[in-house]
C-alpha cells in the first residue's frame, strides 16, 4: 500500500500572506488533487493534475496557484490568505481519472489570523 | 458546470435503521458515480462506485443509479454507531484537459445505540 502526505499538519498564517501546502504520494499514481473543505462541509476542487508538469482548474482556482514538477508531489499556494478561508486542504491521488478509487491525506488545516 | 447537491444535510437514525442517503448532479454525461465516507478528524475513503444503472450491493450498503433523473442514493440496512460519518458523494465528469471528480455537500449521519 502507498501513503500520501501533506506537510505541514497546521499552518497559521497572516492575512494577506502567500503560504505554500506541500504533497507528496508513494503510490506512483498519475493523478493528483487539491480539494478544500470547509467545517463539516463537502470538497471543492482547487486544482488537479493528470501528470507531471499539467495542471488544471478546478472550480475554486481563483486565489491559488499549484505546481506539479514531479510524478510524486503536487504543492499548492494560497497567493493572499484571506480570513474566510480558513478550511482544511486535502490533497488525493488515483491511477485514473476518478475512474478508479481516489486516496486521501490527512489535510493541512489553515488558519489565518 | 456540473453541480451536485446531497440531501439531507444531516440525519440522525437508531441503531438498526435502513438509512437512505441522496445525491444529485446536473450534467447527464456524467460517468462514474462514487460514494466516500469521512469519519470525525480522518480522510475520506470510498466505499463504492456504480457506472451503470441499477443497483450494486456490497454488504450493508446499496447504491441505486439513475441516469436519467440525474439521481443516485446510498442505503444503509441494519445502521450501526459506527457508521456515523461525513458521507460524501462523488460525480466523474470526462472532459477535453482530463477528467474531474466533483463531490457533492455531504450529509452528516449519526447513529444513536
């Protein structure tokens, strides 16, 4: 079996401050996500990748950036935490294209103050 | 732009209930259709996915697909405590740039012994 981490756990960051959440998976799979999640609420796509240097918008994109310069790890950055953003990041990958199961980090809660 | 709502929003049910669990989306070209669960503080993980229309069955969990009134549903026999989670359904749309998984609200559901 394969594990994916996020780095870090818990990031506090000021408003109006540009933060970088990290991903790494070791299940070699191809795709790779960004979801937010807000408290106790549904996941909303930020950004996805299909393969190493690709990336694609997601719904929410507006506000972020994300960079996929290896098949292993996909980072994302908040270009200026706003304080109503403050969720939980969760970063996934599957073999396929939603086809196939897709694998979950634990997240990176965000707080910014 | 696919939209997928669930309902309800929360459900409270005794233990032993059948619970039922809904799930709708916008875009009728839609092809993979998955149900995730999320228990307090963890990742989410899959519990099933159905492509056709119809019904699958995997132990206590059913899921009933209906393409054509945009509409599937998780059931639940025998609900136990442990089965209290954040239920998240998930929509794969195929697209030009790779394909999205787009998850719905989630419906809250807690079991009372």
């Amino acid at each position: 079996g394969g594990i994916i981490t996020q780095t870090p756990k818990f990031l506090i960051g000021q408003e109006g401050q540009k933060l970088t959440l990290k991903c790494q998976q070791n299940f070699n799979h191809d795709t790779m996500y960004w979801y937010r999640q807000d408290s106790g609420k549904g996941l909303r796509l930020i950004y996805y990748s299909i393969t190493e240097n690709d990336l694609q918008k997601g719904d929410l994109s507006e506000g972020y950036d994300a960079s996929r310069e290896k098949k292993s790890s996909f980072s994302l950055t908040v270009t200026s935490a706003q304080k109503n953003e403050m969720a939980v990041f969760l970063c996934a990958s599957s073999i396929g294209q939603g086809n196939t199961e897709v694998f979950f980090g634990k997240g990176t809660r965000l707080t910014v103050v | 732009q696919q939209n997928v709502q669930q309902s309800p929003e929360s459900l409270i049910v005794p233990e032993g209930a059948r619970t039922s669990l809904n799930c709708t989306f916008s875009d009728s070209a839609s092809q993979y259709f998955w149900w995730y669960r999320q228990h307090s503080g963890k990742a989410p993980k899959a519990l099933m996915s159905i492509f056709s229309n119809g019904e699958k069955e995997e132990g206590r969990f059913t899921i009933h697909l209906n393409k054509a009134s945009l509409h599937f549903s998780l059931h639940i026999r025998d609900s136990q405590p442990s089965d209290s989670a954040l239920y998240l359904c998930a929509v794969l749309n195929y697209g030009g740039s790779g394909n999205k998984l787009i998850f719905g609200t989630g419906t809250l559901l807690s079991v009372k012994p």
